[in-house]
C-alpha cells in the first residue's frame, strides 16, 4: 500500500509587534518555518527571501470619532486610488511604458527593505538574501520602510526554499503596517503627515 505523504510546507508572516528603531522608521520582524514531508521541523533549511512592491495607494488621513462625542480623536486614512506598481517588471529601473502617472519616476518609490531580525536568530543574511533555518525550522527577518510610507504602500514577500528536493514557494503580501498608537492621538499628525506621498487624485494616470 502506497503511503500518501503530507507535502512540505514554508509559512511566513509577521511575528509580534511593529517596532520603532528611531522616529523616521518603522520595522516589521517576521518569522519563516520550514516543515518536511513527514511534518517535521526542516533544520538548516536554506530559505530564500525577495520583495517587490505591488501597489501603492493615494488619499489622505482624515479625523475620525471613534468615541461618539462629536468630536475626532483618531486618524483614520481614506483612499482615492489604488494603483498598481509601475515597475511591472520588478527590474528597479523606469522602462519604457511604465511611467502610468507621467511624473518621470517609479511609483511606489520602493523605499522598503529587507533587513536582519534586531533580536531573534537565524536571521537573515544581507549579502546573499537568504536564511538558514534553526533546528526548529525557524528563521527571521524584518522590513524597515519610512514611517511615511506606511499605509501607502503594498509589498510581496516569496520566500523559496528546497526541501528534500522539492522547491517549495510561499508568498505574503500586506500594506505596510502603521503603529496604531501614531494615528490615535488626533489632532497630532499621523507619521509623514495627512496625505499619501502619492497624492490624492482618483486617478493613477496622474502625480497630483
Ligand atoms: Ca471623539
Ligand atoms: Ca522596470
Ligand atoms: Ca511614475
């Protein structure tokens, strides 16, 4: 009798809490876990990780009462447009037919990257973009990106590994996370202030 054999799996997404190594950035740990056909932890595992940018959004933060007294007391954002990433083909480069707005630059600016995890290890390595899992099957990384792009931007996340002999391919993709307690504190501005780097038009053909 043939055994039916579970296939591996490579899971990834965000562990704990939003960080905020300084004031201009946010950083986002995120954990990997590797697990064999039989469901075992995959240790030593070679993962490796990409991001690209696959939307990025316009509008703008407005006060909203979440208390009912009448008056705002939080951010809330609202968005006119949600575009696609212009850099279609995840190159880096401005190429021809690809500037959808006309302002001679990539939308989104792709200012989010790749990090170390700052405190769990294995973590991932910055030279050749991969992680070798613990005995756990575990790995970590994080995303720093410019408080103000949080919100306004939408990224992928492929993690790619080879276990035993199978390549595996896992994907998150998410908006940058804001800090709930940066948007709470209405009439305070909400980091890289009310409206979206991208502009606020109902249109992605155009900057404004
Ligand atoms: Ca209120
Ligand atoms: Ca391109
Ligand atoms: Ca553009």
């Amino acid at each position: 009798m043939e055994v039916k054999k579970q296939a591996s799996r490579l899971v990834v997404g965000p562990a704990k809490d939003l960080l905020a190594p300084n004031n201009s950035q946010y950083q986002q740990g995120f954990v990997v876990q590797v697990t064999d056909n039989e469901g075992n932890p995959a240790p030593a595992t070679i993962v490796s990780v990409e991001m690209v940018p696959v939307r990025y959004f316009k509008g703008q933060y407005q006060g909203f009462d979440s208390s009912g007294d009448g008056d705002p007391d939080e951010w809330r954002m609202v968005y006119s447009a949600s575009c696609e990433a212009e850099d279609v083909n995840h190159n880096g480069v401005l190429d021809p037919g690809e500037d959808i707005n006309g302002n001679g630059t990539l939308q989104p600016t792709n200012q989010a990257t790749l990090a170390q995890h700052p405190s769990e290890t294995p973590t991932f390595n910055l030279g050749t973009g991969q992680i070798i899992t613990d005995d756990s099957g575990f790995g970590f990384f994080s995303v720093t990106y410019p408080v103000s792009q949080a919100v306004w931007s939408r990224m992928r996340i492929t993690v790619s590994a080879n276990v035993q002999g199978t390549e595996d391919r896992e994907q998150y993709e998410f908006t940058l996370f804001v800090a709930e307690n940066d948007i709470s504190n209405f009439p305070e501005a909400p980091p890289g202030g009310t409206g979206s780097p991208y502009g606020t038009v109902a249109s992605c053909s155009s900057p404004l």
